[in-house]
C-alpha cells in the first residue's frame, strides 16, 4: 500500500530541507542536487529506497565532519568561531559583560502568562545620558527573543547603540520563548501552555508590556522597534484596542511580516501546503512546542565541534528562510547567534504562518474547518485584521533580497497602513531577511538612519526626512 500523496511530498520537502542543510554544514555542494533528488523520487512513490539513501548520505556526511576538523580553506573562519567569547552567554551576561546596566521586570499578562521584559535604562556614560527621550521597545519576531538585539559588540548591536544614545531600551519577550515559560497555573510541560499563536502575543502581551514600560518611565508613548512578526503583533494589539495607538510615538518596522503570499523563501513554500500533516505530527511528537533549545545546544551531546556545525546551520537557515547574503555574514558572531536561535515557540504559530502563505489574508487563525471557526468567530472563515486601525506614525525598512518578506509584499502593506512617513530599501541589494538583525554592516546601513529618525521625532516638530 503507497504512502498518501499528501505525506510523501510532505517528507520529501523535509527531506530535500535536510539535504541542504547537511550539504552545508559538510561543504558538499553535491547535497543540494541530492536533496532535488529526495523530492522527486518520493513524489514519483520510490519513497522506501529514496529514504534510505537520504538518511545514508545524512549519516555518511555527519559521520565525516565527525573524523575531521574544518578544511584549510576554512581555518580563518573556524578559528574566528571558536575564540568568539561571547559564546554560551545568556543575555544578561552579554549586556553586563559590555558595561551595560540590566534589568528584568515580570510582566503578567491577562491570560496569566509570565514573561521576562528585559531592560538596559541607560548607556555606559551613566543616567544622566538619558534626557527625556521616550522609552524604546524592540520587539523579536518569530523563533527568537531579546537575544536578537544584542548578538554583537556595543557599537554594531541595536540595543547598545540606542542605549549609548540615551534611550530607555526595553526588549521583549514573547511567550513561549527561552525567557518566557512561566505561567501563573501552567507549566511549560503542559500542552494547554502552547496553546497560542501570534495573535495572542499581539493581544494579550504586548498591551501588557507596553502598558508596563509606561508605568514605570512615566512617559506618556513610547518608540516600537519591531523585526518580522514582531511588527505583526502591534498590528495586532491596535485591531483589538485601538487605544494603544496613542500609546505609540512612533511605529518602525524591520521587514515586516504581513502579507507572505509572496514568499520564496523554501522553508515555507515548501511546507505550506501540508499545513495541517505537519500540525498533526508536530503536536503528536512535541506536545505543541516547537523548536525548544537553540542549536549549539541540540548539537552538543552529539557532534565534537557543535559551534562550527551550529554556525553552519544557522547560514543555511538563514539562506532557506529569509534570503542569503554571504558579503554580510558575520562569522564570528555566528555561534552566538546560534546560541540564541532558534527560540521556542508554539507550533500553532508556526502553522499560523503557514496560513498567511496559503491564505494570501492577514487573518486570525484558522482551526481547519468551518465549523470549528464558527464556534470561534461566529462566522465559517477567520476574522480578517483591519490594517485601516494602525494609524501611529510608521516607518518601514525592507530589503530587495528578503526571500520571506518580498519588496512586493512590503509595498502593498505600506500602501494599506493609513501613516507611513518613511518607506526605504536598505542601500545593499543582496540584504535578506536576518540582515536587519545579524548582518555585520547592519549598523551602517539601518541602525544609523533609525537613530536619526528617533532624535529628529523626538524634537517637538515630529518630523521624519
């Protein structure tokens, strides 16, 4: 009896992602042509044979990196990688390490999850470096935290820039994510805790995060930083309570992810289709969490030199997902980063994503048939969010090689959002997806101008050039 043509092109999309993946980390260029070759063989019902020979040429490439240090070629890169000594730091100890102050605060929300909202109230020259600027809050998107924002060293790294300028900086973390499994009657060993996706983190976290920094700063808005769907979950926040609106002097979005539709990126092409196989084996074999321990640390137990492979993946990952820009890949900091990605999260929002792909809508989740959306929202069909209601003053920033967010589907968003005053390509064109967060000319080529952009908001003429 065949396997249904459902599973198998769903395997073979698996496995042509860990083909790659593993081609990689090894350097066998050969694996990507292997991968093509999964895929086609499954679909065409060779699916035992075409398995093995998969699952041997993934053991036989692992078994080799296993043997064998990096190649000569490579020396250069491996060496940067291995002496990086922010590796295995947490992101406290990054933030002190720099010199920085740190702060965690706990923030409940209604539903009762706890989450850590981390904060550096100042730069290294002291308080008094602050003025009266408003707080900043910077905002992760998905499978990440806080630790996006302070992968590099002071001068390249957002949150040490902003906080050098003077700015109250504030990062979030989501629930679900490595900062964030606390829950006031739920552990994170339950499967009821998982129960969400971006929707919830957009109304039920953020509103409780901003209203903290606000509370404790006693100012009255607020700058909202936002990458990917870290943007969304405003979006998000504002359809449910308009009233944040005035909460927010200023809106600036990093690649923001609301229309993907568009998407090439292969991780989510790929998969897309069989949303609902992969939810149903996601939450039988995970209990509903997805991705829960970054890669350096899945890879320890089992590889001699986890953070050469872990930074070979997190290339290719970033490749697969967002679009790959190699002249912008910073080597050394790839193993931290690799420390920090992937985040956990819930499978329900990596599904939820799924569905913006297959949807083409900004839309609330979708429980896969009418009658279950009926009980939800009333009506056979997810309720749609109405962008016309985000009308905070907007920036947006997009790359022209951003595989996941297309420059398409960026300028749709800025025609539909009611106050954009700023809408710019970032002067590389090769700049992808992760660049906004990893890319070492990051500093020059984005955080720069939305430094400026701050200081010229923060004049009483609100003005953005």
């Amino acid at each position: 009896m065949g396997l249904p043509e459902g599973l198998i092109s769903s395997l073979g999309n698996l496995l042509s992602s860990l083909a790659e993946l593993v081609g990689a980390v090894t350097g066998d260029r050969k694996m990507v042509m292997k991968s093509t070759t999964v895929q086609k063989a499954l679909l065409q019902g060779s699916c035992n044979g075409i398995v093995m020979e998969a699952s041997t040429c993934a053991s036989s490439s692992i078994n080799n990196n296993t043997k064998k240090k990096p190649k000569a070629a490579e020396e250069n890169q491996t060496n940067s990688i291995y002496k990086n000594p922010d590796i295995g730091l947490c992101v406290s100890e990054l933030i002190q390490k720099y010199g920085f102050p740190f702060e965690s605060h706990e923030v409940v929300t209604k539903d009762k999850y706890i989450l850590n909202l981390f904060r550096i109230p100042h730069g290294r020259q002291g308080p008094h470096s602050r003025g009266d600027k408003p707080p900043v809050l910077l905002a992760h998107g998905l499978l990440n935290s806080a630790g996006a924002w302070v992968i590099h060293e002071p001068d390249k790294a957002l949150a040490y820039m902003l906080a050098d300028r003077g700015y109250d900086t504030w990062m979030l973390n989501s629930r679900g994510c490595t900062y964030s499994k606390g829950h006031e009657t739920l552990s994170a060993q339950d499967k009821e805790f998982w129960d969400f996706s971006f929707h919830e983190m957009g109304t039920m976290d953020v509103p409780a995060v901003i209203d903290h920094i606000l509370a404790t700063t006693g100012h009255p808005n607020l700058y909202y930083v936002g990458h990917s769907l870290g943007n969304t979950k405003l979006m998000i926040a504002i359809n449910e309570d308009e009233n944040l609106v005035g909460k927010v002097k200023l809106l600036v979005c990093f690649a923001p992810a609301v229309y993907l539709y568009m998407t090439t990126a292969r991780l989510l092409s790929l998969n897309a289709p069989f949303f609902k196989l992969q939810k149903a084996i996601l939450d039988y074999f995970t209990g509903g969490e997805l991705m829960s321990k970054p890669f350096v640390q899945q890879f320890k137990k089992f590889l001699p030199y986890p953070e050469y492979f872990a930074a070979k993946v997190v290339t290719m990952s970033m490749y697969l997902m967002g679009g790959y820009n190699p002249d912008q890949i910073h080597w050394p900091g790839l193993p931290v980063v690799a420390g920090h990605t992937p985040s956990s999260s819930s499978v329900r929002t990596y599904i939820h994503c799924l569905q913006y792909f297959i949807n083409s809508e900004f839309q609330q989740y979708d429980y896969g048939s009418a009658d279950a959306n009926l009980q939800a929202y009333g009506q056979p069909t997810p309720l749609k969010y109405d962008l016309t209601k985000v009308t905070c003053p907007t920036v947006i920033f997009y790359g022209e090689n951003d595989l996941l967010c297309r420059p398409q589907a960026v300028e749709q968003l800025s025609k539909e959002l009611p106050n954009v005053v700023g809408y710019h390509r970032v002067d590389c064109d090769k700049f992808s997806h992760t660049d906004f967060l990893y890319a070492k000319d990051a500093d020059t080529l984005v955080y720069n101008k939305l430094i400026y952009m701050l200081e010229e908001w923060t004049r009483p003429e609100n003005s953005v050039s």
